[in-house]
C-alpha cells in the first residue's frame, strides 16, 4: 500500500484523482471524528471535513517529507473546526448531547463520555511530536514499528514517546477533575476516538477538493479562509502580532484572534544579585534562580524559575509583551498554570541551555533541553527566540529542534 507521502506527491505532480482520493478513503474517518467532537453537528462536521481536505489539495506540494499527515489533519480540522465555532449558532449542549447520544451504533462508555468532550483539548498541549505519536498510535492503529517509521525513530524510542505523551493526556485529565489511568485512557482513545464518516462523504470531498474547493459553498470556502488565517498566522514574526489561540474546554471552541497595533511598554532592564546558571551545564528545578533579564541566558532562566515557582506574573513579565495574550491563552487562570507547572517541573531531572545562535544585535535563539526523572524519558530540546529592547531581553517563540535550528513550525508560548 502507498504511504501518505508517496501519495501526496503523485497528487502534487500528476494532479492524480485516485492518488487523493486513497488520502481521503485512509483518512476521512478521523478528519470527521475530530471534527464532530468539537462541533457536535454532524452536518457542521461533514462541512469542516470538506473544508480540511480543500486545504490539503492546495497545501500538498508544500507539506515536507516528515509531516505525519495523520497528525497535520488533525490539526487543520481543529482549526477549521474552531473558526466554525465562531460563526455559527450553537443548540443548547443538553440537545447536543442527546443527538450525539443518538448517532452512536454502540454504547459509550462511562469513561468516554468523560474525555470526549477534553481529548482535542488534550492533544493541542502536547508538542507535535507527541500529537503525533498519539495520533498514530490510537486514532490509526499502528504498533509501535509503525508509530517509529512515521516519526523516524526506532520502536523502542516510538514506545518511550507514547508512554510519556499518555502521562501528560492522564495529568491533563486529572487537573480537570477526571480520575483514570493511562491504560483505562488508551484503552478509551483506541475503541471510541474515530467514528465512520457518512459513507457519501469520502466521495463528496474528493470530488471537490480536486477542484481545490471551485465549486464549494460559499459557507465552506469562509470556513477554508478563517482556517488558512490561522494558519499563516501560526508562522509569521512581525512587529504586529497576530495572536491565535484555540481554547477548547468542555468540547468547545474558541479561536481569539487579537491584532496588537503600534508599540506596546516593555519593562526596564533588571538585574539581580544572582547570575544565569544554566548556560552550558545542567541545573535541577530547584536551583533555577531569578537572574534578571539583561542577557538572554539570564532572561530564559528567569523565565524558568517562574515558571517552576507557579509565578503566573513572573512568567507573562519575562515574555515580550507583544506576545502576551498569546502566553496567557496557554497558561489559563492562575490556578490552573499552578497546577500546571507543578505537574511540570516535578517530572524534571534538569534544565540546561545547550547552544546559541545570534540571530542580530536585538534577536537570538537559545537552545534548552529537559532531561527527566524518569530515565526511561528521552531528553526533550526546543528553541526559544529571545528579543531585545531597551537593554531588556524577552523570550518571544518557542519551537522544535527536532530536526536542527532550520525547523519551521508553529510558536508555541512557552518554554
């Protein structure tokens, strides 16, 4: 059987029906079960998968290589989904629930109609790589050779990742008043996550998403433009900064989309008796100090350090303001970041600043790596753009370093 990539470029290059439409035929249960989770409205659902599959026939010569498609469509209908969520008046979540209650061919399970409603909200934390994993692993049923060939990794190293991405779904769960397993989780994500699609529906979308979305409605092709938005957004550093963020809670949606205009106060340089130590060797949690904000180094560990500390102020005083709203998004109420950070930063061996690139006089990217408790936890590296005003530095994006300092990916607020 062609794999996704080998598809994609029969389609890029050929424009091949057949090639698309086996990429529709493999993938339109999942697209449509994200979907209706978020939306509850099958009808709403059927749209945002013809919408999903649109943007995928106008993005296929542009996906790379390691893209795990399974995981890019399940973002895409997420954002797709999100967008609907603002435009369209939903029913009564009682009515909902009892419509959804009425699709299903089998019984739920009490623990799945727990975390139905959470799990898109779940997976949108998790960094891509474990997204992805999960995704592989319980929405398409692959064993673990699968799940490590479509990462580029071992079996071994493909099982670590799902194990750890499992623990962070269960303390997710856990912080929203959810108590269960990994396994008890797992076991509900394998049997009930995806659901089967109308079965007009594979046929419907491969017709119109060949034509690039031509002949799509006209509500559709709003929907593809919204999503489109975000998704350009996700990957644009400007001095006017579109923040996006998908807040899901409760199995709803809400995208916010803030442009922040013309020149936002940055606080003055600070500095403290104390001096960066995480430069080049590993600290524990415990050690990380407040070191002020007049070098980069010492601006990331003080970020650190408040973050360790569930200082929701300290944290938003060492983000550039300009991005802000964007890391208030991720954090949530200040209880919740608590919660959060202490779920965090227990699991954590040691925290470092491996390497450092000067980007421009006023822009740099550090480099930081985890290292865990846990020894069977693979070290987890990611970059961080720091930037520079007034003599103050700031920590602007995060991003994967799992393929070098080219990466390009999405901003994600944190370290």
């Amino acid at each position: 059987m062609n794999d996704d990539q080998t598809l994609l470029r029969e389609f890029a290059a050929s424009h091949s029906e057949a090639a698309f439409a086996a990429l529709v035929s493999r993938h339109v249960n999942l697209v449509y079960s994200v979907a209706l989770r978020q939306v509850r409205d099958p009808h709403l659902a059927e749209e945002i998968t013809q919408a999903v599959f649109i943007i995928l026939a106008r993005k296929a010569d542009k996906l790379s290589p390691p893209t795990v498609l399974a995981g890019w469509l399940c973002r895409t209908a997420r954002y797709v989904g999100a967008g609907a969520l603002r435009t369209q008046h939903r029913r009564q979540q009682r009515e909902q629930e009892a419509h959804m209650q009425s699709l299903l061919n089998e019984p739920e399970s009490p623990a799945w109609t727990h975390i139905a409603p959470l799990l898109d909200g779940a997976m949108e934390t998790l960094d891509r790589k474990d997204h992805d994993a999960l995704v592989l692993r319980f929405f398409e049923n692959k064993n673990f050779a699968e799940v490590g060939v479509a990462l580029g990794t071992g079996e071994d190293t493909a099982r670590m990742r799902v194990n750890r991405a499992l623990e962070k779904l269960h303390r997710f769960f856990n912080r929203h008043g959810i108590s269960s397993t990994t396994a008890i989780i797992a076991g509900e994500i394998s049997a009930h996550s995806i659901q089967a699609a109308p079965v007009a529906l594979a046929k419907s979308v491969t017709a119109v998403a060949i034509a690039k979305g031509a002949t799509a409605s006209l509500s559709t092709l709003t929907l593809i433009k919204g999503a489109l938005k975000i998704m350009a957004w996700t990957k644009v550093k400007t001095a006017t900064v579109v923040g996006v963020s998908l807040l899901l809670a409760g199995g709803t949606a809400t995208v916010v989309m803030k442009a922040i205009a013309g020149h936002q106060p940055y606080p003055a340089p600070r500095t403290t008796p104390a001096t960066a130590s995480i430069k080049g060797q590993v600290v524990s949690p415990a050690q990380l100090v407040d070191a002020g904000n007049t070098t980069p180094e010492a601006a990331l560990e003080t970020r650190f350090w408040a973050r360790a500390n569930g200082d929701y102020d300290g944290v938003l005083a060492a983000t550039d303001p300009h991005v802000q709203h964007v890391t208030k998004n991720w954090m949530g109420d200040r209880a919740t970041f608590r919660g959060r950070s202490q779920d965090d930063f227990t699991s954590i061996k040691g925290v470092q600043i491996a390497a450092r690139k000067d980007l421009a006089a006023d822009r740099v990217e550090l480099e930081y790596q985890l290292t865990y408790l846990d020894p069977k936890t693979p070290p987890f590296a990611k970059i961080v753009e720091m930037v520079k005003f007034n003599g103050a530095w700031f920590s602007n994006q995060t991003r994967s370093n799992d393929a070098g300092w080219d990466v390009v990916s999405q901003p994600e607020p944190q370290p």
